[in-house]
C-alpha cells in the first residue's frame, strides 16, 4: 500500500458577495424607512408676553379658525395671494411700509399664515408683527 501524504486545499471563504449583501440590505432600508416626527407636546397658540405696541396707523390682517382672510375687519372674497396683495395695496395706500399686524386664530392653518407673509414680502413690507393673547399668570 503506499500511502501518499495528500496535500490538502486550503479553504478559504470569500467575504465579497456577503459584503455586496448586506451593502444592497443596508440601502434598501434606508430608503424604505419613513421619517416621522412625532412630538408628545400639546402647544396652545397663540399666546406670548413682550412688549404692547400701539395700533396706530397699522394694517391689521385678521385670519378666522376657517382660514378666511380680513384686512381691517372687511372680508377678503377669497384666500388668493393675489387678491391679499391686491387689498393690501388698497388699505395701505399712499404709505410706503405700513406697520403690519396679523391677528391669526389658534385653529387657523399655517398655510393660510404663510400666505399672508408672502403677499407682505412680494409688496415690499418688512414691518410685520403677530398678535398674541398674553398668558395667564404663574401663581
């Protein structure tokens, strides 16, 4: 009998497909993954405390809780930017940069917000300023 000494083949594993693996895994749930912020915090608006400014010879844009739109308590026909800056123009007049004042409900949307704050930007007005219910004492 002869008995050769059989050279064995050294094994060796190959990490590259497993590494292409969890490379295409790792993208996939990247991209499925949705990012929601879900906040616990209950935020009643509008309130704030600061200075009281006079009211005087400023423009007041009032937005209800069904996001319709008044200019010193006269009813927009609708929520239209252009029409906002159309009756801006008007109750501005002859004045240059009026002072600004929304007034917006709580219930309000903040796209109806942001609606009024475009139409002042594209007229050119920078004095803009919100109104706020003050707090109630801390006791």
């Amino acid at each position: 009998m002869n008995f050769k000494s059989q050279q064995k083949e050294e094994l060796e594993l190959n990490l590259t497909p497993l590494i292409d693996v969890v490379f295409l895994l790792l993208i996939f749930f990247m991209v499925t993954t949705t990012f929601d912020r879900e906040t616990q915090l209950k935020i009643e608006l509008p309130q704030a405390s600061g200075e009281h400014k006079k009211a005087t010879e400023m423009l007041e844009i009032s937005i209800d809780k069904k996001s319709k739109f008044y200019i010193n308590q006269k009813e927009l026909v609708n929520s239209a930017i252009d029409t906002i800056k159309k009756a801006l123009k008007q109750a501005a007049g002859d004045r240059e940069n009026p002072p600004l004042l929304i007034s917006a409900d709580g219930q309000a949307t903040h796209q109806s917000v942001i609606s009024v704050l475009d139409a002042a930007s594209q007229l050119g007005f920078v004095n803009i300023t919100f109104a706020a219910n003050e707090p109630p004492p801390e006791k």
